[in-house]
C-alpha cells in the first residue's frame, strides 16, 4: 500500500488524479446534454420527466451519480491543493510579465474551475437539491404510466424565464469552454498518451468539444428565453 | 545607443531586494552580457557595487546566463540564450527591465544569480549511468538507429540553465527532468537504470519544493534548446509505467 500513497502523493501523481477525475467528468458533460436536449421537445415535458424519473430513481445510476459526486469533489480539492502548490513553488511574481507562453485558460485553470463550481453550486441548488429534497417540483402524471414524475420541465422553464439565472448559465458554460479547452488535452498529455499521428486527433476533438458541448447547453436557456419573448 | 535598464538588486539572500534604474550607453554589436559589463566599469568607477550576474562560457553551452529579460527567460528571440541575443534587437532609448529567474526553488543569492543546487540534486539523484561504458570509440560500436539517436540528442541538448522553470507559472522542473530522462532512456547504457532513474529523479524533484506541471507549454517557448514537451508526457507514461508496472 506505501508504494500507493507514495505514488498518489508524488507530482505525477496528483496530476493523474486530475486527469482521470477530468475526463471522467468530460464524459458526463455528454451524456449530461444528450438527456438535456429532451428539454426542447415539445411534449409538455413528458420524455424529459420520465427520463428525469429514471435518472433518480435507477439503482445502478444513483451508485454511479454517487461516483460522478466524489468526482467533482475529488477533481475540485485536489486542484485548489495543487493551485496553492504552485503558488507557492512560483515564488515572487515577475515585474514584466508576458501573456505571449501559454494561452490564459491554461494559467487560470483553478480560477475557471472556482467559477464552474461556483455555478455547480447555484445549478445544483436551483435543481437537483429542490427535486430531491423540497417538494417546490410538482407531480404529474402522463398518459399511459402508472406513476406520477415530477415535473422538472417546468421547472426548468421557470427558471430559466429569469433573465439573472440565464446570464449565470452563460458565464458558468464560458468558463467550462475555457477549462475544457485546455484540460481536454492536458488530461492525454498527463497520461502520457502524446503520439506523432493522435496527438493533433486529440488536440483537434479537444477544441471541437470545448465549443460544441458548452453551445449545447447554451442553447436550452436560450430557447426557454426565445419562447418566453416570442409568446408575449 | 542609449538604454534605460531597470535591474533587481538584492544583497543577499535575506535582503528583500529593490529595483534600480541606471542607464547605459551600448553598441548594437555588443551582446547583453557585455552591454552589463559596459554597466559594470560604469559603477565600479563610480565605486558603487557592480551587478552580480552569472555567466561563463558566453557562447550558449554552459548553462550559465540567465536573466528574465522585460518579462522573458533569455530575452526575446527563440532559442538562444540571454549570452547569444544582441544589442541589435534593441532600439536606442528603450527601458529594459531586468530580472532574475523566479522560483521557490531558485532562490535569488545576490543581485541577478539564483542557486541552482536544486537542478544539481536531481542530476545526483539518477541522472548518470552507473558504469564505466567507455569512450567515444566505445560508444560507436553499439549500432543505434538514427531516428532513436537524434531524438535522444534532442533532449540531450538540455543545458540545464533553468529558464523552463523561470518561464513555468508553477516552477515546475518537468522539462529539465524529463529532458535528462529521455535522453539517457533511448540510449542502451542508459536503458538499465531507467526506472529506477524515474522513480528517483521525481521523488527528488518533488522534494526540491518545484510546482507540478499543469501543461502550459511555457517552458517549450522560453528553452533556449527548444526542449519539446513531448519530453514531459513520455516521462509522465515512464512513471506509470514504473509505478504500476511489473519489478
């Protein structure tokens, strides 16, 4: 076990970690949207509810929603640790400082990933926390079942008719574009996974997911306002 | 031409340390180093302390110069080191401001030079082959693949200088040992301590108090060897491989 704890103290280590949590939550972040887009069905919420039902109420997906929270956790401190670290390995700062080695998002890793959390917090509280543990979510009950759902749809579309709440979400998915588009291709290099020929691949698709998944999300508070405006 | 320099002063390794304006007359085929000498006379004349900086070969081997020079390692020109840039990339009346390399682990000990112990004591801790394995002649007679050797002497290209660590916003020495790494790991002498090696040299580095690399690339930028970070992920996949790989 000492070989464990050595390695997972050591400087690759602590970066393993970060690597193995970041795409495990990347992962998440497509499968997040993909239920998610059942949001813009005009269905009077139905596919979204029942699928919302089954999310909290499989077995086998609240044992991997349990996994995906001691993830962001995991992902979370870890990288507020080693943010402090380097703080404190860099010293003084310099007089005259260059933004011209490295791109911004890759120095300001642990300031995206505060501002993500942050917004985790506010995402989490307004959604997961009410339908799971308040009863602000109303049942309903669809044709054709034999048990009520709440109605997180509506939910949803109240929310999001806040103007505040649908800026929040647009800062919040900025910075996951940002943090995405460094640590999508910093978490292979970390591995150790660079090659002549994929590397490139992963740099291209890191890019690719950092702008396509955050527009992804982007887009359902954007409909809900369209709708909102549209209706008036 | 006349410069305007604006240098870091510092007595000792407990002085807080201040800038100082001076300004120096220079000609464009002076290189920096000498244009800080041209500054040097100057002050001694005036019996004032000269600025300490550390310097050697002054042809960009030894790993000596170092210098942050207006907010970069070695100045501003790619892959060359602070004895190699000229005065010519300077216009008369321009401010440069000169630091020393910034890093916990580089503590500044007077002026402009830094301790670089900490680079010393990862070498001790595994950069070297044990054994005698002969002479240039010796070394010939092993049959290498080109390819194999021209990538190890990329990375043996590897002065040691520092500015990686100077450039990284972590003080991570990632590229500095990953560099030594790879080149001793592609050679045949080199392959058989290897693990070891690895296992060694990171345990050292992490206790020289060096930030973890979060892949920024800064290093890559600001190596006057041109160290490829390539070095960094192929050390990352060698300490996995250590670590979780069979004895």
């Amino acid at each position: 076990m000492g070989w464990f704890i050595d390695f997972l103290t050591s400087s690759i280590g602590k970066k393993l970690v970060m690597s193995l949590t970041g795409l495990f939550l990347i992962s998440f972040l497509a499968i997040h949207l993909l239920g998610n887009i059942q949001l813009l069905f005009n269905d009077g919420g139905e596919s979204f509810n029942v699928y919302a039902h089954f999310m909290t109420s499989n077995p086998l997906i609240k044992f991997v929603s349990i996994g995906l929270y001691a993830g962001i956790l995991l992902h979370a401190i870890q990288g507020i640790f080693i943010a402090i670290q380097n703080k404190k390995a860099k010293g003084r700062k310099y007089e005259v400082s260059t933004l011209k080695n490295g791109n911004w998002a890759s120095k300001n890793m642990a300031l995206l990933g505060i501002l993500i959390f942050a917004f985790l917090c506010i995402h989490m509280g307004d959604f997961w926390w009410k339908m799971k543990f308040t009863d602000s979510v109303e049942m309903i009950t669809y044709d054709g079942y034999d048990y009520a759902v709440k109605d997180l749809y509506s939910k949803v579309y109240y929310s999001f008719s806040q103007m505040w709440i649908v800026i929040v979400y647009l800062i919040g998915l900025l910075a996951l574009a940002m943090h995405l588009y460094h640590g999508f291709q910093s978490a292979f290099t970390t591995l150790g996974l660079v090659h002549k020929k994929y590397t490139p691949i992963i740099k291209a698709m890191g890019i690719a997911y950092s702008i396509l998944i955050p527009i992804g999300f982007a887009i359902i508070p954007l409909y809900v306002v369209v709708k909102n405006l549209s209706n008036y | 031409m006349e410069l305007k320099l604006k240098i870091w002063r510092q007595k000792n390794q407990k002085d807080s340390g201040h800038f100082e304006s001076y300004k120096v007359e220079a000609e464009e085929h002076m290189s920096f180093l000498e244009m800080l000498d041209v500054l040097n006379q100057q002050l001694i004349e005036q019996k004032k302390e000269p600025v300490a900086f550390d310097h050697d070969c002054r042809e960009g081997i030894c790993g000596s110069c170092s210098l942050v020079i207006n907010g970069r390692p070695h100045g501003p020109q790619a892959g060359t080191t602070t004895c190699q840039l000229h005065m010519r990339a300077y216009k008369s009346g321009d401010t440069i401001t000169i630091e020393p390399f910034r890093a916990s682990s580089f503590p500044v000990i007077k002026d402009l030079v830094v301790d670089r112990s900490s680079f010393d004591n990862i070498i001790q801790s595994g950069g070297y082959i044990s054994v005698n394995t002969g002479q240039a002649p010796d070394g010939n007679a092993i049959p290498i693949e080109k390819d194999l050797s021209s990538e190890a002497f990329d990375s043996a290209t590897c002065i040691g200088c520092g500015a990686c660590v100077a450039a990284c916003p972590n003080g991570s020495a990632m590229l500095f040992t990953s560099a030594k790494i790879n080149h001793l790991q592609k050679m045949p002498q080199g392959k058989v301590e290897h693990k070891n090696r690895v296992k060694n040299m990171i345990k050292q580095m992490d206790k020289e108090g060096f930030g973890q690399c979060s892949n920024v690339g800064a290093c890559e930028v600001e190596c006057p060897k041109e160290i490829s970070t390539k070095n960094i992920a192929n050390l990352n996949r060698f300490y996995l491989g250590t670590v979780f790989g069979g004895e």
